[in-house]
C-alpha cells in the first residue's frame, strides 16, 4: 500500500499541511508507504526542524516517507499557483495506490483532475471555500468533479460534515475522524518567567492570525466586563494588528490586553503552560475546528469558545465538559463563560485533558485513517 498526501504548502504553518505532515510523518514512521507532495515558493527555506532530512528541495524522512517540493510560480487567495505539481503527478501517479487529497486546495485538486490516476482517493474536507467567493465561482466544477471522484470524503468533525452544504449530497460516503496531536510539553521555568510579567494577574490566552474571522475585537471588549485581575494575551501577527492596537488604547484597556505578536515554535509551549485558560473568539465557519483548542486541552487548559453555525469548533471544545461555548460575537456572554471556568477550574482542566486524551491524540488520528486506507485495498 502506497500513499500520496497532496496538497498545500511548505513550509508548515496551517492547520491542512499540519494533519498532512502528521500522517505522512506517523504513517511511514510505522513501516506504511507515505509521501506528501505540497508546493512552495522561490526562496522559501526550509524548517530548521526539517533541515537534518532534506535533499535538494525534498525530505525524506525515513525509508518509507518523502516530502516532495515542487515550485509554485506565485500565490493567490491562500493557494499555490504550480504547474510544477501537475507535471510531476502526470509522471508519478501510477506510483500510488491512493492518493489522500486535502481540501480546500484548488491546485491541489487540478492536479489530481488532470494527471491521469485511476486509483483510490481519499478526500479529506477540512472546510468549505467561505470567504473566497470568487475563487469558489471558479473552482465550484472541480469541486465538484472531486466529491464524485472521492472514494471516501473524511471530515474533522460530524457538525461540520453535517452542516457543509457541498456535502449534502454525498453524506453516503463521508465520515470523520477528529485532528490529533502530540500533546504540548511546556516547561514551567518558561511559563513561569511569562507569570512573572503579570503577576497576581489570571491569563487568558489567545492565538491566531489578526484577521477578521478570528473575532478578537469581540474578546477584547470583553475585558471590559470582566474584574481586573484578568490579563489576555493574543499571540500572533496580521493585517488588523493597527487597528486592534487602536481599539485597545481607545477603550482604555491597554495595562490589561498585550498584542504579543508571532509566539515561534519554541516559545509557544509555555505560553500554553503560563495561562489559566484558553480562549478562542472566532466569528465565522472559516474557523472549521480550531486545532489550538486541542493544544491547550493537551495542557489542561479549559477552553472558552464560539458557537459557529455550521462549524466544528463547539463539537471540539465540549460545553460543560472541557469549558464553555458562546454565542457568536457576544462580548458579554463571553466574560460571563470565562468567570464560570475560573469558578470551577479543577473541573473544567480535568474535562479538557481527558476529552483530548479520549478523542483527539496523534496515534488515533493515524489508526483511524488507516483503517480507511485498508477499506480501499
């Protein structure tokens, strides 16, 4: 059994190219046949994590796993313009028994249309096309193309899946296995040392791009209705970073909200580990399950998160059980959730480490998706 994970980017920053590289990773870490063929720009270098496996501009990691690069001339509307990709699978389809394609990927998608493979194909949807309208007007026919082509459609969550209106349809072949991940190791001298930046201060967490569908104008104002000993933190870059800056200072809650730009790979850990509880204030179904939930549940840190019609992320953070769920854009109902948590701490850090040991671990993602792949040979 051979596999092929196609699609996306290198280097690895989103939640797709993360599940893809955790399979291809986990899957030839057991002996299975899996590569990854994903796209990247002139000059982009590589991880200094991947740096000791690469060969040109591949990496093999073991016997039995290579991530192939190939050059993409440009990129538009989070997707990698390469023709490159379709040359090479025109000349290496025959070489896979399934190919596990990653959706939303357009390029991705035209590669697999046009290269020829007869094989099995596994059509992991990750989410629905929600804030490109035109690209989806372009892309709907192979889109759709690919529903009818996919052997199994796999969803990260059953709400979602459920929900998706492209999936209407083809409900008889979806299923859905949750995103798992090794847990998050942080060390306490590190998280200590960020405590120690606000001390006496309860710290919230917040991680993502500043972009608008995160919401984190909504968690800001929020502040605003909760008691001083609360700090939030927000961890990330993007293009709202003035126009938050703006807000924080015109609603006087600059001692108490830090904008503490891009946390590396290195540092973020204890970020997780020096905060008391997790916030994830997304605002639309373009946040399809919010894998950063799982991280901090990893660390036994209960999760205050969004009810977004559609999307999985309030399947993901269980209310009651691993934190709390809110409506939408209410800065309020948010305030209220997070003082809830903090009342029944040991409760809801208990519930968030056991719902991501029962449910979302790196092994059971892999052993779930194999069984899939052994379904299709």
């Amino acid at each position: 059994m051979r596999i092929l994970q196609l699609g996306k980017f290198y280097p690895i920053r989103g939640g797709v190219e993360k599940v893809m590289w955790i399979l291809m990773r986990g899957l030839s870490g057991q002996g299975v046949d899996c590569d990854m063929l994903c796209a990247r720009l002139r000059g982009d270098k590589a991880d200094p994590a991947d740096q000791p496996f690469q060969d040109g501009r591949d990496f093999r990691f073991n016997s039995h796993g290579t991530v192939y690069c190939v050059n993409a001339l440009t990129q538009k509307a989070a997707t990698m313009i390469s023709p490159a990709m379709v040359r090479w699978l025109r000349k290496h389809h025959q070489d896979y028994d399934i190919i596990h394609v990653h959706h939303p990927d357009p390029m991705a998608a035209l590669a697999l249309r046009l290269s020829g493979y007869k094989g099995k194909v596994v059509l992991h949807w990750h989410s629905d096309i929600v804030s490109q309208k035109s690209l989806l007007r372009l892309y709907r026919p192979l889109q759709d193309w690919l529903l009818k082509r996919a052997d199994v459609i796999v969803g990260t969550t059953p709400s979602y899946i459920k929900a998706s209106p492209y999936l209407g349809d083809f409900q008889d072949k979806c299923t859905y296995v949750p995103i798992g991940i090794e847990p998050i190791h942080f060390s306490e001298e590190g998280a200590e040392a960020i405590r120690q930046r606000f001390p006496g201060k309860t710290i919230l967490l917040s991680i993502g791009r500043l972009v608008p569908y995160k919401g984190f104008s909504v968690l800001i104002r929020a502040m605003k209705f909760l008691p001083e000993k609360y700090h939030l933190i927000i961890g990330g870059k993007g293009p709202l970073q003035k126009e938050l800056e703006d807000m924080i200072d015109a609603e006087g809650l600059g001692g108490r909200v830090t904008l503490e730009g891009y946390l590396p790979d290195d540092k973020l850990p204890d970020y997780y580990g020096a905060c008391h509880i997790f916030v994830l204030s997304s605002i639309m179904k373009t946040e399809a399950f919010g894998i950063v939930q799982i991280e901090a549940m990893s660390c036994g840190k209960p999760v205050v998160a969004t009810i977004i019609p559609g999307s999985g992320v309030s399947w993901v953070n269980e209310d009651g059980i691993s934190g709390r769920n809110v409506t939408v854009g209410d800065s309020k109902a948010m305030a209220a959730a997070i003082e809830n948590v903090d009342e029944r701490y040991n409760v809801f850090s208990h519930g968030a480490k056991m719902r991501f040991d029962s449910m979302f671990t790196e092994d059971g993602m892999i052993k779930s998706i194999l069984k899939i792949y052994e379904t299709l040979v």
